[in-house]
C-alpha cells in the first residue's frame, strides 16, 4: 500500500526536498495513524484512506497544491505561487470572472492544453477542491494508479 502512494508521489514530485518532507509524512502516517488523525484538521477516522489524505496535506503544506473553497473566491496569487513551487514556467490568466469555481478551474485547465502540464483535482470526497499540476504524460499512469485523481 505504502508502495502506491510513493508511486504517485514519484509522478507528481519526482524528487526533490518537498517529495522527501511528503514520503515522510506518508510513513510517519502509516506508523502513527494515530498521531495522524489527532492532528489533522479535517473530520477524518480509521476507515479513512489515511494514506491518501497525507499526501494531500503534504502537497498543500509544502504548496504545491491548493485547496479551494467553491464558496470562496480563487486566488490568482495562489495558483501563480503553486505554478512557481513547481517551476512551471508557464503564464496564465486565472481569473475570476464573475462565474463558479469549476468553471474556471476548466478554463484555467484548457489554458494549460498547449503546454506541458495538466491540472488535476484530487479527490476528497468534500465541497472543495485540491488543485495541483502534473506533466501531461504522468497524467494517465496516476489516474490508473488512483481513480481520485481527475484532470480538468
């Protein structure tokens, strides 16, 4: 099980500090769930993919990704800094305009059609959203590893 989640974190973050600080993470969870559930902030419990919601929580807490509200306003700032954490020397337009989240988390995600990345959801069974990016070509090998992961 372990074995999967480094997978999917190899494709995500290939290496690297960040991809260290999370496969850490991953195995103190997995050692300790305990620890995990005290002190995690969401509402989760033992019948939880623990695991997966390590890897989010390392992916947001070392930012590159973010979590998004749909009742709240997006950040420009926020997905700029993401797409900066992970060198993706890429310009886009994300803005708000005036319409829902996921209308524009597709648009931002077409904008990113022409280049080498895509934009992925990570499933977390929640009204928000946890956004990162991936190369495009990794895109189908962690959606087969783990359906929770869906591209916009």
């Amino acid at each position: 099980m372990m074995e999967n989640f480094i997978k999917l974190l190899d494709f995500l973050l290939p290496n690297g500090t960040d991809h260290n600080i999370i496969a850490r993470k991953l195995q103190t969870t997995l050692s300790n769930p305990d620890k995990f559930l005290k002190e995690n902030e969401r509402m989760l419990n033992q019948s939880d993919d623990l695991l997966w919601f390590a890897l989010i929580d390392g992916l947001l807490e070392t930012g590159n990704a973010i979590e998004l509200d749909w009742k709240d306003d997006i950040s420009a700032n926020d997905v700029e800094e993401m797409l900066k954490k992970q060198d993706h020397l890429i310009n886009v337009d994300f803005r708000d305009n005036g319409y829902e989240l996921e209308k524009a988390l597709k648009d931002f995600g077409e904008q990113l059609e022409n280049t080498p990345f895509i934009l992925l959801q990570l499933d977390i069974e929640s009204d928000s959203y946890v956004i990162t990016t991936c190369k495009r070509d990794n895109f189908l090998i962690l959606e087969k590893l783990d359906e929770r992961f869906k591209g916009f």
